[in-house]
C-alpha cells in the first residue's frame, strides 16, 4: 500500500499496488513508506509522484530529477539536495521551481530516468540529514 493525496481537497486515499483500487484511510505515513520500502525490495518497482529541475553550472545541460516516494512533496520523509554533482563534474542546481512536476498519483520510474532515492539506511536510523541521494541516468 501507499498513499497518494489528492492535490485539490488534501484527502489521502490508500492505494492497492496489486489491484490498483484507492480508498479513504488515517493510516500512519510513515508505516506506509516503511511498507513501500518492502515492496520496493521484492519486486524491485520504485514509484516517483514528481520531478524537479536541474541545471549544471559548468555544461548547461539540464534535465529532470524524479521523486522518489517519500522524497520531498507534502508527505515527504526526506528532503532532495539544491545541490548535485553532475555527471561533467560540474555543480547542477534545481531551477525553473515554477516548472517542477507533481503528479495526482505515484507512477513507476522508467528505465532510464534520474531519480532521487530514498536513503533508506539512514532513515531506519531516524537521521535527522538524511536526504534524498541522487542517482544519474
């Protein structure tokens, strides 16, 4: 299970991987993202419900940077880096804040799009800098 919230009336819904049905819960987040996380690990499926923008300092190339469940967005766990380096060496930043994506529900991430994830190893030991680690494609 995980959730999606409905952007427009800040409901959360539940969310059925196996049979894609939603229905109105007040389940703990975080038990959700700790559910995600396993489901994550048997079938290998991470799902992202946004993307922000990034540009490198030194290249000028710019591309997506897709989120990860539980990175940033309201039910976030942890946050994304302004920071990265790029795959030049150069420094990318997140730009165009006003073009950022942010999708109704959690979609898979494809094969060869960048994405942050979620650091799950300093989550289960509530680090308090955990943050999102980039992962270029």
């Amino acid at each position: 299970m995980s959730y999606a919230r409905n952007r427009r009336k800040k409901i959360r819904f539940k969310v059925d991987f196996e049979f894609g049905k939603a229905e109105l819960c007040e389940d703990d987040y975080n038990t959700e993202i700790n559910r995600y996380i396993e489901i994550n690990k048997q079938t290998g499926i991470t799902l992202v419900h946004g993307a922000f923008n990034y540009e490198c300092e030194e290249c000028g190339k710019n591309w997506k940077m897709w989120l990860e469940l539980g990175v940033e967005g309201e039910n976030k766990v942890m946050p994304c880096p302004f920071i990265i380096r790029c795959k030049c060496g150069g420094n990318a930043v997140h730009t165009n804040w006003q073009e950022d994506i942010y999708l109704p529900h959690e979609m898979p991430l494809g094969e060869n799009m960048s994405y942050f994830k979620l650091d799950k190893r300093r989550l289960k030991s509530h680090d308090e800098n955990a943050c999102g680690i980039p992962v270029l494609r």
